[in-house]
C-alpha cells in the first residue's frame, strides 16, 4: 500500500519531468504523459480493493510522529473518490490527444506536464493527513491550474485567470493563517489528533475555526457568494482544461469541507450550511438558464450541483454525508463528460454558443446521445446515477426536517433539466446557424476525441450501475467521518 500511495502522488511529478524533457518528440511526450497518469489511476483503483477489504492504511512521512511530521492517510473516503479524479485525467488527456489539430487544443508541450503536476496536487489533497500538507496541495493545484487557464496567452484567458488567482490567492491566505490559528490553539495541526483536540475547545473558538476554514474551502468549492471567480474562469480555457477543472477543482473543496467539518464536529453551524447550500443550488441554477453559451451554461451548473454535496454535508448525518459522497462520485464524471461534449460541439460547429449552432443531432447523432446521457443524469432523471445521489441527498433531508433545502434541491433539479433541454433544443435540434466554420479535427483526431469522450460516459453509465454499492461504500466512509475513531486509531502510532 505505501507504494500505491507513493505512485499516486509521484508517478505523476515524474511523468512531468519526462515529458518537459522530451517535449520536442510528441509521441514520447504523450506517452510519458499517460504513462504517469495512467499508473497513478491504476495503483488508485488496487488502493481502493486494499482499503475496502484490509481498512484504513497510513504512511508516516519520514518516520516522524503525527504532531510534527506528514502523514498519508487512505481510508475508505479518500480511495472511493481518488480512482474517479484520476480516471478523468486519464481519459480527457486522451481526447486532448485527438484534438491536437483543432484550433481549440492546449499547448502540449505545457498542457500535459502541467495536467501531471496538477494530478499530483489532487492526489496529495485526498492522501493528506494534516492541513498544512492539504495547504501544499492546494497550492500546486492553484500554480498548475492558472499556467493551464492562461498559457494561451489570449486577453480573456488573462483577465479570468487574475480573478481565479486573485480570489483563490485570498483563499490560500485565509488558509495559512487558519492552520496557524489551529496550531496555537491544539499544538497539532495532524487531522486525527484534531478530531480530540478540538471538540474540546470553547464553542467560541471551535465554531470560529469551522467558520473560517468554511469560508476558505467553500472559495475552493465555489458555494454561494463566493463563486464569482468559477463562471467567467471556466468557458476561456481549452475544454480538455475546462473539462479537469469542472470534474475536479471544487470537488477538492468540497470534499475538504466533507472530512474536515465532520471529523472535527462542526454541527453546530448546520443551520447556516443549509442555508448556504439553498442559495448555492438555486443561484447557480438561474445562472445557467440566463446564458446563451454551452461552456457557461455548464459552468454555472458546476455551482449548482455543488449545492446538493454542500447540502448533505451541512445535515451532520450518517445518511447525509454518505448522500453528499456519493453525489461527489456521480458528478466528477457526469460533469467532465459534458464539458468534453462542449468541445465536440466546438469543433463540428465552430462555436459553443447556442446562437451559432442548430441540427448536430442529423449530422452527428453519436454526440447527440454522449450529450444526452450525462445531460439527464445532471438533471436527476431515472435510472441514472444523478438520480440515485439526489434521492440520497434529498432523503436525508426528508428525514431530518430541512423542508427548505428540500424545496430548493427540487426546484433546482427541475430548473437544471429546463436548461438541459434548452441546449439541445438549440444545439440538437435547432436548425444550423449561417456563417463560415473552421475545419473539424482530422479523422483520425475526431475518432480519437469521440472515443475518449464514449469511454467517459461509459464511465457515468457504470456509476448507474453500481450505485448501490458505491451508497454502501459512501455509508462506511461517511460512518467513519462521523465517527472518527477507527480513523484516529489508525493515525496514531
């Protein structure tokens, strides 16, 4: 296992360094590239069968003991979503091989060393045990992520990507002194030994650190307000970019906020999550139907669904977090999937914005059905895996009073489908807008980009299928978080 855990962060910075050193031979250049992404995926999904038969398994950095030095922990939270994260980079790497020859492809001589060095950072983020290592991680993800939002160099790319690094610059910073604060008040900053430390601070000073490190993962996360920087960031980058970020960026947030607010025991600001997570849901929502491109539709919706994980969390339930976890799997591949198909449409349009396309469904019904899918699944329609996390998020709700959040997560889920519907009445049906269009992708780079975007749904549809045992799964995850004792005993030496 400590090798598995080794791979999955490694693997990837060592990928990056083999591909800047052969970024002059394409072809060993990828194929360092989707070796080191595809190792990582690999040793995360033998992680996950360890972990799900043996428990919890923890590396401690060094040999140091858990107050001073860096642990690695995979516990059963942590080894469900990592093989989802990874098996998306994977995969949209692949179509960012196809769509090499497009007009809208990333540079690869940068896009793919830093894709690996931004997998290491998610990596590190789910492995860590502590949160000045969390901080380490969510910082390399930030450095990688805005080279890979602005290295075109275009001026929108640039002004979104300040205000992406401007407000998670802000965040980072909150962060810093947040684990200062903590390290004063418990002399640790290791997540185990907080989980004892700090129920057993006054309620002043505990719910003041629940309180701040809600406010710098829920920047991360992009819950409401403090979402303003995700809706104009998302739509400039490349897809295969935006398609990582969608699927990925504020999933590390959020599932920050799911360990981190549980295991210390933060019910006592679940009124206000609730809340938060209301406003999230329906805010972004209406964000969405007020857009007239593919990109940004999809983009506000990013903040919507990010609502319903916020929402299961803020319940403080068994049933709630498992609710919140299992969304979290269903929504990382729906999410990119969808973001993929948005570059398919680019390129056989020439454009992602509704008034420029029309009649994709006659000319390429394939796209039509890989859009359709995830589309039904974001809006919760039966039997797919959106409907299965809704109704275990929604449930919880029931079950615990919230008739508030409850009407919010409905109407929302009502207004997503409307939305949905409005791109493929627009995209699909509608009929072909005039004007000229640049040449599509090679045929081979087209067949390339519909595969690895098939593959991804594929992925969707086998959440769908296995959602009973990936709720299993997310209730023995969310029974640990809620109740941390197998987790403390497995940090302490």
């Amino acid at each position: 296992m400590t090798g598995l855990i080794s791979l999955a962060i490694v693997g990837p910075l060592v990928a990056a360094a083999c591909s800047l050193a052969l970024r002059s031979q394409p072809l060993g250049r990828d194929i360092a590239v989707l070796a080191g992404l595809g190792s990582a995926a690999l040793a995360s999904h033998i992680m996950l069968v360890n972990v799900a038969r043996d428990g919890t398994h923890t590396v401690a950095v060094g040999g140091w003991a858990p107050e001073l030095g860096i642990v690695l922990v995979a516990d059963l939270f942590a080894a469900l979503i990592l093989p989802v994260a990874l098996t998306i980079i994977f995969v949209v790497e692949i179509f960012a091989i196809g769509q090499r020859r497009t007009v809208w492809a990333a540079n690869p001589q940068l896009s793919g060393p830093l894709l690996c060095v931004l997998t290491s950072g998610v990596s590190l983020a789910f492995l860590t045990g502590d949160l000045f290592t969390l901080f380490v991680a969510f910082e390399l993800i930030l450095v990688s992520s805005y080279v890979l939002l602005t290295h075109q160099g275009n001026r929108s790319q640039v002004s979104s990507g300040m205000t992406y690094v401007v407000m998670n610059l802000l965040a980072s910073t909150l962060f810093l002194f947040g684990v200062a604060f903590v390290y004063t008040a418990t002399g640790t900053v290791n997540m185990a030994l907080l989980a004892e430390r700090i129920p057993q601070l006054d309620t002043g000073v505990r719910l003041g650190i629940g309180a701040w490190f809600l406010v710098v993962f829920g920047t991360k996360a992009a819950v409401f307000p403090l979402f303003s920087w995700l809706p104009d960031s998302y739509p400039t980058a490349p897809t295969t970019i935006t398609a990582v970020f969608a699927g990925l960026l504020t999933k590390v947030g959020i599932y920050s906020m799911i360990r981190f607010h549980n295991l210390m025991g933060m019910e006592d600001l679940g009124p206000i999550m609730l809340l938060v997570a209301a406003l999230t849901m329906v805010v972004g929502v209406l964000g969405a139907l007020a857009q007239s491109d593919v990109k940004r539709i999809l983009s506000f919706h990013v903040i919507s669904q990010i609502g319903y994980m916020f929402m299961g969390l803020s319940l403080f339930t068994v049933a709630g977090t498992a609710g919140a976890i299992l969304f979290l799997i269903h929504h990382m591949p729906v999410k990119a999937v969808l973001f993929l198909v948005g570059g398919l449409i680019e390129n056989h349009e020439g454009s992602s914005s509704l008034d420029r396309s029309g009649g994709l469904a006659a000319r390429e019904p394939l796209v039509a059905v890989m859009f359709a899918i995830p589309a039904l699944s974001l809006a919760g329609i039966p039997p797919f895996s959106g409907f299965v996390a809704k109704l275990a998020v929604v449930s919880a709700a029931v079950d615990q009073g919230g008739a508030v959040v409850v009407v919010a997560a409905l109407v929302a889920g009502g207004l997503t489908l409307q939305s949905m519907a409005k791109i493929w009445n627009e995209v699909f049906w509608g009929r072909r807008a005039d004007g000229p269009r640049p040449s599509p992708a090679p045929r081979r780079g087209r067949r390339t980009m519909h595969a690895a975007t098939a593959l991804a749904v594929a992925g969707t549809l086998m959440v769908a299928l296995f959602a009973g045992t990936l709720l299993d799964l997310s209730t023995d995850a969310a029974e640990s978080l809620r109740n941390p004792a197998s987790y403390i005993a497995a940090v302490r030496p």
